[in-house]
C-alpha cells in the first residue's frame, strides 16, 4: 500500500535498501546514506540528496522503459559517486534521440538487461549504445545482455551493404565487454565493431550468441539458427578485426 517512500534521516549502518514490492509507490526521496539500492517497480521520480554515498544502483523498470532514456535522462544526477549501475528493461517503442548526453563519470561497471520488443525493433538502433563510451569515460567493465524477441531475424551478410560507423571516440579504461543475445544482426556487429575499434585497452570481449538475462524467454529467442548466425557471424566479420585477439566467440549454449 506504499505510495511515497521519505526517508530524511542519515541511517549509518543500513548497507543496502531493496525496494521490490511496492506496486503502488509513486515517488521515493532517499537522504539514508545506503550505498546500495535495489528498486524494482515503475519508473517513478527518485530523489537522493547529499551526502552523496551511494555508489551502487540497480534497477528492474517494470513494465518498460527505453534503456537510454532512463541512463540519460532520468538517472538522477546527483548520482555523482555511482560506481556500478546495473539496468533491466523492456523496450517497447523506439528510442526518442538521445538529446542530452549527461555524463555518467564515476561509472565503473555498467550491465544493462535490454529486452528488445517485436513492435520496438523497428525503430531501435543498437548502434546507439556507442554513446554510452563517450558517456561513461571511467567505465571498465560492461555487461550487456539482450533478449531480441522480434519474429524476422536477419542476419548480417555483406551484400546488405556498407556498415555504418559512429565518430570515434577513443576510451582508455573499457577493458572487459560481455555481449550476450548476440544473434549476428547489422547493429549488434557495428556496435561490437565500434568498441572494438575505440577501446583501447580492451583485454576481453566475448560474444555470447545465448541470452543470459534472467527473463523469462521465449523459444524463438533461442531458436537453434539465430545462435548459428551470431555465431557465424561474430567469427566472419569480429575476429578479422580483432588484431589484439582480444575476441572469444561463446560456443556453449544453454544454462
Ligand atoms: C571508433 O569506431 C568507429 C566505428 O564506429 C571507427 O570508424 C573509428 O575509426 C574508431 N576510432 C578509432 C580511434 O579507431
Ligand atoms: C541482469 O542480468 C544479469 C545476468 O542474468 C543478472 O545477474 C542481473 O541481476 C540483472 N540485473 C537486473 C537489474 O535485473
């Protein structure tokens, strides 16, 4: 029955602070000091004031959310200590352009849960998430794991024409990159392209053609012929430019 949760006082020993199960609950001004926050629940305005302790946020928007938005938009920035971020969502619709970029500084390890909808992947760029390299220059771990639970795959081939790149952006901390649900399709491959390229001190990427977000899936996800492409793909047109050999293409399937 919650609906406004105010907790004004600095509370020393509180650690971690989940909130899960507050369907009703319509805003949230946090000053307890916890480093750590579990929300899961709608996105509703989250308010934290100084001192700045917490450094580690994860979230479980329900029932869904543009992933960038919500990192660009509406993280809160305040969050000016926040040293792990780990985002689970649904995407919907498209994503309205990224119109202001606010950095993300002290982000070291960002994992972004990203369950990309039938009627959203029309118009949902993963290419996009270059951004996130300018936006996260200190980040030196990333986890992104996608669920694509749309009906027509198309897996990348070189007749589908040139791929597109995004303006360099040279990051000197990236150096661990996990990208699960990777099926072989034009944007995941310049997205893996574009870190490769500019993560400069990359020591491991691995590609994951399985899912391995703790959502429920459903068979298509899985279907045998979209692993076989991401992974005839990663090894055709990721691993010709892997000059550090840096890339590990997952051939385990299955949890
Ligand atoms: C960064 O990646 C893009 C591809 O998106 C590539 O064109 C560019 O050359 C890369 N930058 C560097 C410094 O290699
Ligand atoms: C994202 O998925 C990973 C791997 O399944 C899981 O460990 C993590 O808790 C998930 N994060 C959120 C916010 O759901």
């Amino acid at each position: 029955m919650l609906t406004s949760l105010r907790i004004p006082h600095c509370l020393n020993r509180l650690k971690v602070l989940l909130v899960l199960s507050c369907p009703l609950l319509e805003d949230m001004t946090l000053d307890c000091g916890a480093p750590a926050l579990h929300y899961r629940g709608s996105l509703i305005p989250m308010e934290f004031a100084a001192p700045l302790k917490l450094t580690k946020l994860s979230v479980e928007l329900l029932p869904c959310h543009s992933a960038l938005g919500f990192i660009f938009n509406e993280l809160p920035a305040t969050l000016l200590r926040l040293e792990m971020l780990s985002l689970s969502c649904t995407q919907l619709e498209g994503v309205d352009s990224v119109s202001r970029l606010s950095k993300c500084r002290s982000l070291h390890h960002l994992i972004l849960n990203w369950t990309i909808s039938d009627s959203a992947r029309g118009t949902t760029d993963i290419l996009d998430l270059g951004c996130l390299l300018e936006a996260a220059p200190s980040m030196e771990k990333l986890e992104l794991h996608m669920v694509m639970d749309h009906f027509l795959h198309k897996r990348y081939r070189q007749e589908d024409g040139e791929l597109r790149s995004l303006p360099s952006c040279p990051h000197s901390h990236l150096s661990l990159v996990h990208i699960s649900g990777f099926i072989g399709e034009k944007d995941q491959l310049e997205l893996a392209l574009h870190i490769i390229h500019n993560a400069t001190v990359l020591e491991a990427l691995k590609i994951d053609p399985w899912p391995r977000t703790a959502n429920p899936v459903r068979a298509r996800v899985k279907s045998e012929n979209r692993l076989a492409n991401g992974r005839s793909v990663a090894l055709a047109f990721l691993c010709k430019d892997d000059h550090r050999s840096v890339v590990s293409v997952l051939e385990d399937v299955g949890e």
